[in-house]
C-alpha cells in the first residue's frame, strides 16, 4: 500500500516493454551476442569472415541473427555490386551501444565468477 506522501511509479509504457522483452530474448540468443562481439572486435566483416569467426555457426542461423539484427538497427549491411557479390555487415551506433550494455555482464562475471563456481560445487554436492 502506497504511503500519502509515496507517489505511484509512472505508468511503464507498453511499446518501451515489448521492445525491452524482445532485445533480451534477442540477446539471450548466444549468436546475437557472438556476432555483436565480434563486429566489434573485428569491425566490417563480410559474411564468410563471420561465418569464420563464430564457431559452430551454421549458414542459415547466421543468416537469420543477421536479419533479426540489421532489422533491430544494430547492424548495417552493405552490398557491393560485384560478381560474386561481395556483402560486409558492420555494427551501427545502436549496436555498438548494446554491446556496451551487456559489457556490465562481462565485469559482473569477472568480479563473482569464484561466487557462483562455489555455489555450483555446493549444490552439485548435494545428494
């Protein structure tokens, strides 16, 4: 129950929800999460390179993360009028700036990663 003087929260708007809910189901999918990683450690990348660069990737999954991602506006595809075409994708602001997002996940690993290997050999222990 609300205090008088406790204001009620601000209504959560639903569109700020419903892409909150779908960047994290997007994230969660480790090839978004591998893909964003390493076009930001490699920059431009043509698909083959990626393909390269994240191991267990099959064609069709990365065609799909980038498409899901380039429609979400974290990456930027460019297509080179060649023959064979020659297509590189690239991280825009957006990305760059997820990616900078889920860095805090990196650092919050790196500082309890004792904690949690403890607490799994402890309940692994259980009979």
């Amino acid at each position: 129950m609300l205090q008088p003087e406790q204001k009620s929260p601000d209504p959560v708007d639903p569109r700020v929800e419903m892409l909150v809910n779908e960047l994290i189901g997007r994230v969660a999918d480790k090839w978004t999460l591998l893909v964003l990683e390493e076009l930001e450690e490699h920059g431009t990348c043509r698909f083959t390179r990626l393909a390269q660069l994240v191991p267990g990737i099959s064609q069709k999954m990365l065609t799909q993360t980038l498409r899901a991602m380039e429609r979400d506006g974290l990456v930027h595809r460019t297509v080179h009028p060649v023959i064979p075409p020659k297509v590189e994708y690239r991280l825009t602001d957006l990305g760059r700036s997820l990616g900078e997002a889920f860095c805090g996940v990196w650092h919050w690993a790196e500082a309890h990663l004792g904690e949690v290997e403890a607490a799994r050999a402890e309940f692994d222990g259980r009979d």
